[in-house]
C-alpha cells in the first residue's frame, strides 16, 4: 500500500498525474506515495480515450487509496470536453477536488464553480502569458485554493527555454499572486527528465522561490519531491533550538518574531508530514 498519509491539499507536495486511461487505474490510485494523485482527464489522455478515461474515474474513485478520494484534472473552459468532464463530477461526490486546465481569468473559475456545484476545491493550473498576466485576479476568486505552474504549455505559448532563468519570472508571479491572495505556496509544473538528481534539484529551485509543491507524472517522482519539498533536518533543527531559546529568554527583540514564526511553520508542516522532528535524519531518495 501507499505510504502517503492524508496531507492535506494546501500542504500537499507532490500531485501525481495519472491518465485517467491508464491501466490498473484503481492500482495505482491505491498505492501511491504521492500526497495528491490527480486523475488526469485532459493532456494525458488522447480524445478518443476520454469517454472511457471519465468512466475508469467514476468506476476507481469509489474507495480509492483507503477511502481518499483522488483529485480530477478536467479540460479547460474553452475544449469541447469540459462539459463532459464537469457533467460527470458535478453529477456524482467522486473527487476531493479538481484542477482546471489553462486557467486565463477568474471567470474560468467562476462558470466552473458553477458547473460544478460550487462545492469542489479547485487548483487553477496557469500556463499561458495571459494566465500569468493575471494571476493575482486568478488567485483571489473564490473556490481557488491553490495555484499550479503548467511550465510545458507556457513555455509554447511564449517560447521560453526549459531554463530555470527563463521561468524564473513566471514562477515568482505565482509565488507572489499566491500570497497577496493568502494561498499557499504554488504547485510547480513537472521534470520530464527520468534522472533523480535533476528532478531534486528542481524541486530545490522552486522551494527557494516559495513553491511548496510538484506536479509528478510517474510514481517514482513522488519520494523524491515529498522528500525536497519538506523541512531538512537541518531546518527541524534550527526549528527546535529557536523555541528552546524561546522559552528560556523568552522574546527579545523584534527580530525573533519572524524566526519564530518560521520555526513553528517548519514543524507544523513537519507534523502534517509525519517527520518527528526531534529524530529526523537527512533525506534519503529512494528514487530508482
């Protein structure tokens, strides 16, 4: 079985992908390590396969992974397969929530709210310049819990390079559009490269800009981004000495405010991961 515990999605790292065509599909919703797996309705799977892609959906979410129900990436507003995809998950409680393709405006997410029910969590996936222009609107409309980077689309929508530098600017207006609007840190888009070390190095990247998580497409990615995107044992170390000093001196002067608060946010999450952070040790990948 997985070991993914149920993290919750404003703290999830890693969202695997998995096409809703996929073989085993019940499998591998069951056993994955991933914090979030993300049925995939839209670019993952060919059209001719979407009819059967949705039914697979409702078919594998009924007990899925211990009772967690997976999470659906639909069409964007615009394709002709978004009223298929809202009809079947607003029509049935199959997923614990949804995350809208080629998000551009806020009312992509309102007519999809609507669709809906109004009742899903709803990640807004920006991958265009105009989605990027507008994140800040994006990220304030109601029903959005979280913002996620589609680097791949961005970059053939802008003709930017598969470059850290290039997408530096696209990933810090999520970062930034994400906490004006009081979300947490934005989810990065995948490493399609098979190598473990570029895949953490990655993920290192978008931690040092403010991303929190990780879109996956295979399950072997998944260790690797949990283990990147949570707190080091070297900053649960740094965590416990900073309220240990805390209770003994208590406060001193303003600038421990913003270390304190910091220290109780890298336990908090170490907690919502199920690291002790008085035993952690450095983060092992078991990346094959």
């Amino acid at each position: 079985m997985g070991t993914a515990a149920a993290v919750p999605a404003g703290l999830a790292r890693s969202w695997l992908l998995v096409p809703g065509s996929a073989p085993a599909l019940p499998g591998r919703l069951a056993t994955s390590a991933a914090d979030v797996v993300v049925v995939d309705l839209e670019d993952g799977v060919a059209p001719a396969d979407k009819p059967a892609a949705r039914r697979a959906l409702a078919g594998a979410s009924d007990g899925a992974r211990n009772g967690l129900r997976p999470w659906a990436r639909i069409a964007d507003v615009s394709s002709d397969h978004w009223r298929a995809d809202v009809a079947l998950l607003g029509s049935a409680d199959l997923v614990a929530g949804v995350v809208l393709a080629k998000v551009e405006s806020p009312r992509d997410i309102r007519v999809t709210l609507e669709a809906l029910g109004g009742e899903v969590p709803l990640v807004a996936l920006i991958e265009s310049a105009r989605g990027v222009e507008s994140a800040l609107e994006i990220a304030e409309a109601p029903g959005v819990t979280r913002l996620a980077f589609g680097s791949g689309d961005f970059r053939r929508d802008t003709g930017a390079a598969d470059d850290s530098i290039a997408l530096l600017f696209a990933r810090s207006r999520l970062v930034t559009a994400s906490r004006a609007a009081g979300l947490p840190g934005p989810i990065d888009g995948p490493t399609v490269p098979r190598d473990a070390a570029v895949l953490a190095e990655a993920s290192r990247h978008a931690a040092s800009l403010g991303m929190t998580g990780r879109l996956c497409l295979r399950e072997e990615q998944a260790p690797v981004v949990n283990a990147a995107l949570s707190p080091s044992a070297a900053e649960l170390a740094w965590a416990l000495d900073v309220l240990d000093t805390l209770e003994r001196h208590g406060i001193r002067d303003g600038s421990d405010l913003p270390r304190i608060a910091r220290a109780q946010a890298l336990l908090a999450a170490a907690g919502s991961f199920g690291i002790d952070a008085h035993t952690a040790g450095p983060h092992v990948s078991d990346y094959a």
